[in-house]
C-alpha cells in the first residue's frame, strides 16, 4: 500500500507484516521475562546451596599428611555437622584460626593408654585400627593413662609419626564446640569417590 505525504510516496507495510513484527516483539519480550527469570531461580538455588554447605555439609580440602593413607594431600572431602561421635570417625575441628582432620580414638569420660611401639587402648582393651600403615607413639608430653575430659574427643591422625594431635597438650582432647563435623565422602579426586 502506497500514500503521497506532502509530495513524498511512502510505503506502508501490509498488515501481515504488522502482524508478523507484533508476534516478534512479544516474543522478544517474553523470551527475556523467561530469561531473567529463570537466572532469578538459580540464584536463589545458587545462594541455598552456598548456605546448606556453609551450615549442614561443608566441603573441605586436605592439607597436610597427617592422615595418610585414608586422606592425601589435595583430596576434598564432605563433611556433616552433628554430634555423638564414636571411635574410628574422622572429624574436622578448628583449632588456631586452622581446620584439622583427626581421627576419634576416645571419648568424653573414656581412658587412653599408649604403649612404646604405638599401641593404643582406650578403657584397658586395645584399640583395633586396620586404617593404620603403621604404629607409632609419635610425639607426645601428656601422661598416660589419661581420661578425657567431659565433652571433649581424643583424636590423633594416621600417620603416627607426623601428627600433631591430642597426643600434644598444645592441641588437647578437642571440645564439642570446636568440630565442625564428621567427614562422610570423598568427592575429588574422582578416582577415590567414596567414603572416608
């Protein structure tokens, strides 16, 4: 469709060209509502998981050897927050502004005696420990038998002979305040996916 505007021809368009442009205009428009909403939603799931693994289930990465063989340096780990430990669970505590992972050997109320070649007994009986490579007394200045405090966890790494541990009076059985929780899974490298 033609029309003369003072002197000049214009073209109009046909009305299925204005119904083509109108279909495309909402369709941009709800192509970006989609848009932003669905970026909304996964920052709101973005943030949840951000806080269920800050408050319920925090991941963790290992530094250090002192718990060799079951965790090497560089692996990460999840964790999960709770209480009631028992003996053989390895947990994560803060201790001096650092997170440790040790291993449970006692609890609160129990007594821990170790012999020269590293043997451990908790309340007279030897504490049976296949996770160990090897035994050793390591390094220690706290006088045995000694029975832990209440609501506190005797803990002490794997490997022995490196790890700095309740064994230490600088370190001490660790208080129920200090744990951040129990380590449940490896998660990287995936050649060790699995539990600790």
């Amino acid at each position: 469709m033609r029309t003369r505007k003072q002197g000049v021809e214009v073209s109009m368009p046909s009305l299925a060209l204005l119904i083509q442009e109108r279909d495309r205009v909402r369709h941009n428009q709800k192509y970006k509502a989609t848009l932003r909403s669905t970026i909304a939603v996964l920052i709101v799931v973005a943030a949840f998981a951000v806080l269920a693994a800050t408050m319920w289930m925090p991941v963790l990465q290992i530094y250090g050897n002192s718990m060799t063989p079951t965790l090497n340096e560089g692996e990460i780990v999840l964790s999960l927050k709770g209480s009631g430990f028992k003996t053989g669970d390895v947990i994560a505590f803060y201790y001096n502004n650092k997170v440790l992972v040790k291993r449970v050997i006692a609890g609160p109320g129990d007594w821990v005696y170790i012999e020269d070649d590293g043997t451990v007994y908790v309340n007279g009986e030897e504490l049976q420990e296949p996770y160990l490579q090897e035994k050793a007394l390591g390094e220690t200045d706290i006088e045995y038998p000694y029975q832990v405090p209440e609501d506190r966890w005797f803990v002490m790494g794997d490997h022995r002979s490196v790890s700095m541990d309740s064994r230490k009076k600088s370190i001490g059985p660790v208080a129920e305040e200090q744990i951040i929780g129990k380590l449940t899974m490896k998660l990287w490298p995936l050649t060790s996916i699995g539990g600790v």
